[in-house]
C-alpha cells in the first residue's frame, strides 16, 4: 500500500462524512437547492484560481521533468477546461463573467486557498501534493460515487456537474497525483511521514468546510 492510500485510509471518517453530506447527496439525486449550487459556483471560480497557483508553483519546485510538465498540465487543464466548465455551469444558471469576477471569497474558500498557498510556497513538492491530493482525488471519488448511486438522467440538473467529475480525463489526473506522491515517499523519515499526513487530513478538512459553506451560503458576518 503506498501512502495515498494510507492517508485515504487514516481520513476515512472525514470523507464518510464529505459523501453523506446534504450539499454531496443534493448534488446526486438533483434535490440542491439552484441557490446553493450557484453560490457554490461562484466561490469554486474563485478557488479554482488560486489552485492554479498553487500548481504553478509545484511545477517550478519539481525536482524532475516529469512532474514539472504533469504539474503545468494540471494547471492548463484547472484553468482551461475546469473553468471553463465552470464557466458553461454558470451560464447555465444565469451567471455572467462579470458576476464571477465580482464575487467576494468566503471564508472557508479564503481559508483553504490560504493554506494551500502557504503550503506550495513553504514546502516541497511532496508536501505540495499531500495537500493539493484531498482536491483532485475527492472530487474524483465522489464523481465516481455519485455516478454509481446518483441520478445522471437530464431530470437532474447536476447531472452534467457529475459527468465532468467522473469522466475517466479527470479520474487519471487523481491517478497520477497519487501515483506521483506514492513514487516520491517510498523512503522517508518519520518526521516527514508524519507532516504528510497532517497536510493531507488538513486538506480533507478544508474540503469538508468547503462543502459545507456552500450549503449554507456562509460568508463573512461582517
């Protein structure tokens, strides 16, 4: 078992809780409410933005070529395709660029670019992919899990959402971060297993209050 799946195994209560959440489940069956579901656009354009920094940055701290070029793939694909689907979503539901960009960054999604930044630039490439790993693999965990046990029929209008998320493009891009981490840790000092995994349980936490913020519209109080 290489460390992706140790620290998968270690967040399990977390992630139980991220495919039980109501936000997740309304997403499956098409019960969100629009008004969740465009608030949760609006601050994932935002999140997708500084993610894209965040691989950037992973990209330049690479120590092989490989991982330079599959970070700075990772980039284009987060701000071309993922955007842009972002982009037709929010078309969709009545949301123009202008009202993208006039967003404000709640809370949590400040929070979480926050801690991903800090991470990429603080730490090595290692660390950089511990955190970023709860993003892109949970999203595609839960692409697959909705599209088993969702209804992906056009009476839902999150089918498309659920399509994207588990379509085998996105699921080979978590296959190779957790690939890409497995190869890099295989022989590590326990000090540094120990800050992997308290990068990659921060990161599922994030993803967590992510969700939740979204269901409940949370922003600043003042």
């Amino acid at each position: 078992m290489g460390l992706s799946d140790r620290l998968r195994k270690q967040s399990d209560g977390i992630w139980r809780k991220i495919l039980a959440h109501p936000f997740v489940r309304g997403l499956g069956d098409g019960s969100l409410t629009l008004d969740r579901f465009t608030f949760y656009l609006r601050q994932d354009y935002l999140f997708l933005i500084e993610y894209a920094r965040v691989l950037a940055v992973a990209a330049a701290k690479a120590p092989d070529l490989g991982g330079m070029a599959r970070f700075g793939q990772l980039m284009h694909a987060t701000l071309t395709e993922e955007m842009e689907l972002h982009r037709r979503h929010c078309a969709g539901f009545g949301l123009t660029a202008s009202d993208l960009e006039q967003t404000r960054m709640a809370r949590a999604t400040s929070a979480y670019s926050q801690f991903l930044l800090a991470t990429a630039y603080g730490g090595d490439v290692k660390e950089i992919a511990a955190a970023l790993l709860p993003c892109q693999w949970g999203y595609a965990e839960i692409g697959l899990h909705l599209a088993a046990t969702g209804d992906t029929s056009e009476a839902n209008p999150y089918a498309q959402w659920i399509g994207a998320y588990s379509a085998p493009e996105f699921q080979e891009l978590a296959d190779w971060l957790k690939g890409y981490l497995d190869d890099h840790t295989r022989r590590i000092p326990l000090d540094e297993r120990r800050r992997l995994e308290h990068l990659y349980r921060a990161g599922s936490r994030h993803e967590y209050l992510f969700w939740d913020m979204a269901y409940r519209k949370e922003s600043w109080p003042v």
